[in-house]
C-alpha cells in the first residue's frame, strides 16, 4: 500500500527492508565493536572500602578502642598488690629500671581498696565501681610491657607498632585488611583524638593507601556535643546537581591520572571526594542522639555532667559500630599521667569514664553486638609503684593493664601477672606486638600475612615480630 504525508513517500516493509538491509547489519557490526570495546576497557577499580574476605573464619567483625592517654596505674586499677600495703614507704626491694623517667623514691600504696567481684574473682579498685559489675565479661591482662618509657614513643607503639617510624596505625591495617560494612561511612573513625605525642601519627595511614587513614571527629579539647564532622551537609546545591559537579570533577582528575600515571595522592582525593558525598545521606542522622531514650543517656552517664562528655563518645561508638565501622577509637586524652597528685586526678578520671564505659557494654551485649565486636581498653603503659614526690607515680612500660571484651576472648579471664609490688611483668607477658598479632587474628587476619609492599620491602603491623596470645582466645 502507497501513500503519502505531506508529500512524503511512506514505503512498504519490503521496501524498507530490502533498501536499508546493509544498515542494519552496520548496527549490528556497531553493537558487536561495543560491546568489545566495553569489554577491553579496565574496569573500574573496586572502592578500598570494600568488604574483604578474611585469611580465616572471624571471631570479631570490629574494634572499639577506649584509650587512656597517659597511662593509668595498674596497681590503683586492675593489679591488686597486697604487699604494697604492707611495705608502704619501705624502698624497692629490687633494683628499677634504667627506663624509668626520672627518679622515684619509696613503695606508695595505692589510695584506693580493692575487692573481688563476680563469678571470676576479678579484683578492681574502687575507682571503677560501675564497671567492676562488668568483670565476668572482661579479659584482663595484667602482663603488658612495651619498649619506651616516654609517651611520644609508647602512644606511637601502641597505635602503629613502631616507636620510632611513622607507620601505619592498627585501625587502618585493620580497614586495609577487611574494608568496611558501610561504603557511606570511613572504615575507621577517631573520635576527639590526641594532638599531642604524635598526633596524627597515631591514626594515619601512613603509605597504606589516604582511604585507610583514621577519620577525626572533633579533636581535643573540643566538648563531644560538639564534636561532628565538618561540612558534612549542602543546604545551597542540590544533590542532583552535587553529583553532576562531582562527576565532572572526577573526570578532570581521572585524566591527570592516566597522564601522570600512579599517584597515591590523587588517588587519594578522587576515593575521598566520592566517599564525602555519600556521606552526606549517613552521616548526619548518625552523629544525632536526639532520638537515643533517656534510659540510654542515663545508661552512659550523659545525664552527668562528670561523664557526659566521655558518656557522648562511648554512646557515638556504639552507633558508629553498629552501622559497620570497622575501627572505632574513643579517646580520654591526656589525663592519666599523675606523677603528681594521683589521689585526685585518677579518682576525677575514673568518675569521668567509669560509667560511660559500663554502659558501652551493658549495650552493647543487650543488642548482640558484643559477641562480634571487640573492645580494648588502656593506655600506652602503666605506672610504678614506687613514689613520685608524696602523691604520684612514674612512667612504667615495664608492667600494666590491658583488658578485652567481646569479639571471641574468653571472658572472665585474668591473664598474666606482675611482680609482688606490680613493677615487672613476670608471667605470661604480653607486647605491643603480640597484642596486635591477637587482635588481627580475632579479626581473622594473620598478622604475618597482612603486608603491604612499600620501599622495596613488605610491611605489617607487627614488623618482625608478634605472636598470637591463643590462651585468651575463647
């Protein structure tokens, strides 16, 4: 049939088909060469955020670390030593340290009265009330020893493995390891951290890849209510519109990047600038607690004044773990080196953090998130027993207190032990280096397998050395 349309031939589909048959196999031949050219072309790179399989089955799927900057006293917290008592103001009945910061007189005890609580046994002073109700969920281990007396060198150890390198920190081998379970959020967040004794030294990535480095939030001597990551929403450009900038951005970098080829740096910002974007959409309603119960609130102590700062923190972590941050360090900065009035400071210390940090378990258990969250608890080494002027104590790397809870240890556990007066460890000690072989393999990392090629040599968080502590393990 013939028709027209404003002087338009219409042809038949006959006509058509034999008039325009080489062009369809010309689509044909363009669909074929795009679909070949889509499958040259490199993919694009996963995020490094993205979840990781482990080297084995997992006992922990996260960390939360509660670190006491400073470093409290073993032997007025966790390591009840009787015979301090006893021979308070008599000397040392054994030689010190050399390490030893500066010079201490005679054995001082501890202000404080200890008792045993809960089925384990566990001795705590009474500095920590609230959590002395939490033993039969806590490993303590009371053999911990590092390598330098100064806090600088200790916090650098204790966070990255080194006191004399900048390396890696533990929360961002860990990232680097397993990624994270929200691609909306960093894999590790530092909430209010330290800018002092490294610094930022202690949760940055360091030449692992700028997406594993710590995230702060806030910083020291910043309140937690007001402590939130900055520039975190775009009230004047839509999101729509937002994403075209991004995209265009995105463009322009990824062109400097296939023409100056590998560049970390640039890198860097391209994962940073998409992650920042999405975390528009998470981040907000997360670091809200306004929709949090005035049970929970008074749960972590934020109904206090004394706690409600660290309260706020513990509470953030919680949350942050909860939506699948895979490393989450909360930190009590500065306020646990009493060479000087020990009596008032450890005690306005524990008031702060003791009930903030009970309830982060209570919490933590009552939703099932204990059982596969690890929290650590300590600071970068403990103190000694002898006396420091009439009411402090020194630095002591030789001994103190670490605990774990959670996250496949066993629970209820006193591992290790110190010397009569709490000044060396003597059994079953535990480094740096072996705390951090055991908390990857609880993640179920091996420590010796997590490398990272940098310099001409392979790198871990443990270096050479580091052994698993498989006694704690449940």
């Amino acid at each position: 049939m013939n028709s027209h349309w404003h002087g338009t031939r219409i042809q038949s589909r006959r006509q058509m088909l034999r008039t325009c048959a080489a062009g369809f196999g010309h689509l044909a031949l363009l669909g074929l060469l795009g679909e070949e050219a889509r499958a040259a072309a490199p993919a694009k790179p996963p995020s490094p955020l993205a979840v990781k399989p482990p080297h084995f089955p997992a006992r922990a799927k996260r960390v939360i670390f509660l670190f006491m900057h400073g470093g409290p006293s073993q032997v007025d917290t966790f390591d009840y030593k009787p015979l301090l008592k006893r021979d308070h103001g008599k000397p040392l009945p054994f030689a010190r340290p050399k390490v030893v910061s500066s010079e201490t007189f005679n054995l001082l005890q501890s202000p404080w009265t200890f008792k045993q609580y809960g089925e384990s046994g566990a001795w705590v002073s009474s500095l920590f009330p609230e959590l002395a109700k939490m033993v039969d969920d806590i490993c303590f281990i009371r053999s911990m020893h590092c390598s330098n007396s100064r806090h600088g060198g200790a916090l650098l150890e204790l966070h990255t493995g080194s006191d004399t390198f900048v390396r890696p920190s533990m929360g961002s081998w860990i990232t680097y390891g397993l990624g994270s379970e929200n691609q909306s959020m960093p894999g590790f967040v530092t909430i209010c951290p330290t800018q002092s004794h490294g610094g930022a030294n202690n949760y940055s990535s360091a030449f692992l890849p700028a997406p594993y480095a710590g995230t702060p939030i806030g910083s020291v001597g910043v309140p937690a209510r007001e402590a939130k990551i900055p520039f975190i929403s775009n009230t004047e450009t839509p999101r729509d519109i937002q994403r075209l900038e991004l995209d265009f951005a995105q463009q322009l970098n990824r062109q400097q990047l296939e023409l100056t080829g590998p560049d970390r740096a640039l890198e860097g910002r391209i994962e940073s600038f998409e992650l920042a974007f999405r975390m528009q959409a998470e981040a907000p309603q997360l670091q809200d607690l306004s929709g949090e119960s005035k049970a929970t609130l008074a749960l972590y102590g934020i109904d206090n004044p004394v706690s409600e700062d660290f309260g706020r923190q513990c509470l953030m972590a919680r949350r942050l773990s909860e939506r699948g941050v895979r490393f989450v360090q909360v930190s009590h900065t500065y306020k646990w080196d009493q060479h000087a009035n020990l009596r008032r400071d450890h005690e306005q210390n524990a008031r702060e953090v003791d009930r903030p940090i009970a309830g982060l378990l209570k919490d933590l258990k009552a939703r099932g998130l204990l059982k596969d969250t690890l929290v650590l608890w300590g600071g970068e080494f403990g103190r000694t027993p002898t006396a420091q002027g009439s009411d402090g104590r020194d630095h002591n790397p030789e001994a103190f207190t670490m605990w774990l809870a959670g996250g496949g240890v066993k629970a209820g556990l006193q591992y290790g032990a110190t010397d009569d007066y709490g000044y060396y460890a003597v059994e079953n000690k535990v480094h740096f280096h072996d705390l951090h072989a055991t908390i990857l393999h609880l993640l179920g990392l091996d420590h010796e397998k997590l490398t990272y090629r940098y310099a001409g040599r392979d790198f871990r968080l443990t270096d050479v050395h580091g052994r698993v502590v498989t006694d704690i393990l449940a």
